[in-house]
C-alpha cells in the first residue's frame, strides 16, 4: 500500500497523526521542516504526503514543497493543511496540484476519508498507467521486411476507420498485437480493447461470458461486450465459436444490441468487431462449422499476417526486441547476438511463428551463464540443421544415397534456397553473403531451377527444358 509522509512543524501535531493512522493500518514517515521533507521524498518517494502550508524555520513553504513534489513526482497525491486557512490558500493549493485541503483543527474521520479517496485516486491513476504501458507494449510492431511493411501498409489503412477487419494467418505469428495496432492507433485508443478467446470458453458458459448475465442474487454481471462498450471486441480464432453463440453473435453485429442471460432488458453497445482466424473459413462454412452470414459480416477488411517463415530477415531485430522486453520486464540478462546465432536463427524451422522465437530467447536467457554474446551453441539443435562434431555436416538420409553430382546440386538447391529465403528474397544481399557475384547467382539459381518472388523468397521452379526432357 506505501506509506505516508506527514510534514508539519509542530511535534505534536504530526506525531498524533502519525499515530492515528498507523492505528489505521497504514506506515508513516515524519518530517518537521522543509529539509527533512524533500529528503525523504528524495530517498523514497511516499504513497501519499500531509503536507502543513505553514513550516518555521525552512527554507521553503508548503507551496514551494508541493510545486517540487508535483514537479518531480506528479502521482504522489498531496493533503495541504493549515491553520492560517483561506479560500485564496486553497485556491492556489489545488491550482498547484493537491489532492484536497483541510483546515486546522481537523476531523480526524474527515482526514481519514480523503486520506483514503487519495490513495485509492492514486492507485487507479497508476494501474491505468500501467495497463497503457502493457497495451502499448502489446501493440508495437517490430519489422523491416518487405512482408511486414505490407502487412502494416495495410493496418493503417484501417486505423482510423470503424469497418470489421479479419486477421488470418498461422498460430503465433502476431495476429493479436495486429488487432492492438490498429485499436491503438484508432480514435478509440482510450476505450478498452476486450479479447474473447473463443478457444479456451467452455461452449455452456460462453454467452454468459458475452453477453453478462442477470440473477436474483447477484444482480447484474456485465459480459464482455458490455465491457468493451466504445472500444475493440477482439474476437480471437474465431472458428472456434460455438454454432450456437454464432448466430447471436451475427444478431448483435445487426442491431447493436442484446439481452443479458437471465435478462428481460435490451443493452445498446457501440463497439469496433476485429476477429483473427488461423483456420480456411471457407473450409468450416462449407462442412457446417461457421456461419456463412457471420463470415461476411466479419470479414469486411481481410488482412493477412504472414508466418515467420515469409519474413525471415526480421528475426534479428524481433530476437533482439524479445532480448530487451525480457530485461526490462523479468530483469533477465541484456545479451547481444552473435552473428553465428543470427544466421542459425534465420535458418531454422519456425512451427509456432513469432511466439516461438520468443520463446526461445526467453529460454536461452534463462538458462544461459548470463555473460558474453549469445553463441549458436546455445540455440536448440532441434529446431535448426543437425551438426555433428566441428567441422562436420550430417548428411540426411536422402543426400547420403545420392551420387555425388546429384547430391551437390540438392545441396546447392537448399542452401541457396535458404539464404535467399533468409534475406529476404534480396538477391544482392544473399550474393554478398554466400560469396558470388551477382550475376553468377542468377545463372546458379536458374542452372537449379530456384526461382524469386516478387513478395521475397524463392521456390523450386520445374525449369521448361527439364519438362520437356521428361516429355
């Protein structure tokens, strides 16, 4: 809870509200000039201050004590008393930041009830803070690939308009920190942001966690659309909405309204609707799965999130961006990243996507010795291209039976794959780094039939002579 700081000139005076309120449960601190008072706002700064307007023998007033206090530490709520109390006194006390005034001689329960309001004032104003800082942690993009730059091109476009957006792309990939982008950026950044894990929602309790309900005992428990009333209702893999809930949800999205379960009253809503899918919602409208009317309603502005796979140059800069969020919130190591690490990273296997190389660093964070760069050595081998001693490469099973011609061709095929895929689909960067000029590149890639996109990456292409040869 904190303690407070109660500074007064007279003894008595703060010695006998020091020990009322510690009576009260709370811990208190005591300073009798303006000295002793801005040194222990310096060593600790207090959950709350009592502050006299009117010191002897400091160097400062209680108006020049609390323009610092506010200066330096604008949460701490501040209580001005006095005895020498008058409008004008109040005036400027308030216009300078305190929570209230109180005039000497006070009602102890009346300075307890405002001890409290301001306490309680101060704690709302710092969770919100607190969840503002989270929501826009939550929302930052971290990127530079051509991918992710069309992925947030399109993401602005929608900011500032209120049309349902559906996010599809692979688990993991980011989907939901899209969803906050576009709430944080919107006009209704201030409003909330409710996600609905239509996943983990028992099937029965899913229109009570909706839509709220109405008992007898309880009275009315708001759900979460009532909750997120002015804001963004995230609809999260939405696929996995019951059939039922389904079809309320669509009436909902019609009338901008609803009846709570248990309830006879209608509720108005006005909310923004983003939903994220990593299923083929044509798949699921076609076996009976999900409704073909809500799909459209929902689908308004449909925006891919690409996987990992098709944005691999950005894993160094999410990499090191996990390295910090890490530090900065569970005060695990700051470590850079070796260039050996950074190249194993940008060619392994990414199953789970953006929530998987988080994963990963959070883990070798944890277990690493703490000092120093993080090495190749301590990635997961499981996840990468299987070594064997130093200096040598595992041969798979289907290489190892290839002649040698053949097996330095599909050796050349997937390493050149790889490293294109690495950065990017940009064929200067790839060719500076395996070590040919660019023009040889191209005549190896089109020798192995490897093709680039125009989105980034490569592919296999069956070259038109090696068709015809076949023919």
């Amino acid at each position: 809870m904190g303690d407070i700081l109660i500074v007064d000139d007279e003894r008595d005076i703060r010695e006998l509200i020091g020990d009322i309120l510690e009576d009260e449960g709370f811990a208190t601190r005591l300073a009798g000039n303006s000295n002793e008072a801005m040194a222990e706002v310096n060593t600790e700064p207090p959950a709350l201050m009592i502050l006299d307007i009117w010191l002897k023998d400091s160097k400062m007033d209680g108006i020049d004590i609390l323009k610092t206090v506010k200066r330096d530490n604008p949460d701490i709520p501040v209580v001005i008393i006095s005895g020498h109390g008058n409008i004008e006194i109040a005036v400027a006390a308030i216009k300078q930041g305190a929570y209230d005034f109180i005039e000497k001689p006070f009602n102890i329960d009346q300075l307890l009830v405002v001890i409290r309001r301001a306490m309680e004032t101060s704690r709302l104003r710092r969770e919100n803070q607190k969840l503002k800082r989270k929501d826009a942690t939550a929302a930052e993009m971290v990127g530079e690939s051509a991918a992710f730059r069309t992925l947030v091109g399109q993401l602005d476009k929608v900011t500032k308009s209120n049309g349902r957006v559906m996010l599809s792309g692979p688990a993991g990939s980011g989907k939901e920190v899209a969803a906050r982008y576009i709430h944080a950026h919107s006009g209704r950044a201030s409003a909330p942001f409710v996600t609905v894990n239509c996943a983990g929602v028992a099937p029965e309790t899913m229109e009570e966690v909706l839509f709220g309900r109405e008992t007898p005992d309880r009275g009315v428990e708001p759900g979460l659309l009532e909750q997120a009333h002015g804001g963004v209702i995230y609809f999260d893999e939405v696929a996995d909405m019951p059939s039922g809930t389904q079809s309320k949800i669509l009436r909902v999205l019609v009338d901008q309204q609803f009846t709570r379960v248990g309830g006879a009253d209608k509720v108005r809503v006005d909310l923004r609707v983003i939903s994220s899918t990593n299923r083929d919602l044509a798949v699921e409208i076609e076996t009976g799965r999900f409704r073909q009317e809500l799909y459209h309603r929902l689908n308004v502005v449909p925006i891919a999130v690409p996987s990992l796979e098709e944005r691999r140059e950005d894993i160094p800069l999410l990499a090191r961006y996990f390295i910090a969020q890490c530090n900065k919130t569970q005060g695990l190591p700051m470590r850079a990243l070796s260039d050996d690490a950074v190249a194993l990273m940008q060619t392994m296997v990414w199953p789970g996507n953006v929530r998987q190389l988080k994963n990963l660093v959070e883990r070798v964070l944890i277990l690493g010795d703490g000092s120093g760069e993080i090495e190749a050595r301590e990635l997961p081998q499981d996840s990468g291209p299987a070594s064997a001693e130093e200096g040598r490469v595992v041969l798979s099973g289907t290489l190892a039976t290839l002649p040698l011609r053949e097996a330095r061709e599909a050796f050349e095929r997937e390493y050149l794959l790889t490293q294109i895929n690495r950065f990017g689909g940009n064929i200067s960067r790839t060719a500076s780094f395996v070590g040919m000029e660019r023009s040889a590149l191209h005549r190896k890639l089109k020798s192995l039939g490897v093709v680039t996109s125009a989105k980034g990456g490569a592919r296999i292409a069956q070259l038109e002579d090696e068709v015809e040869e076949a023919g």
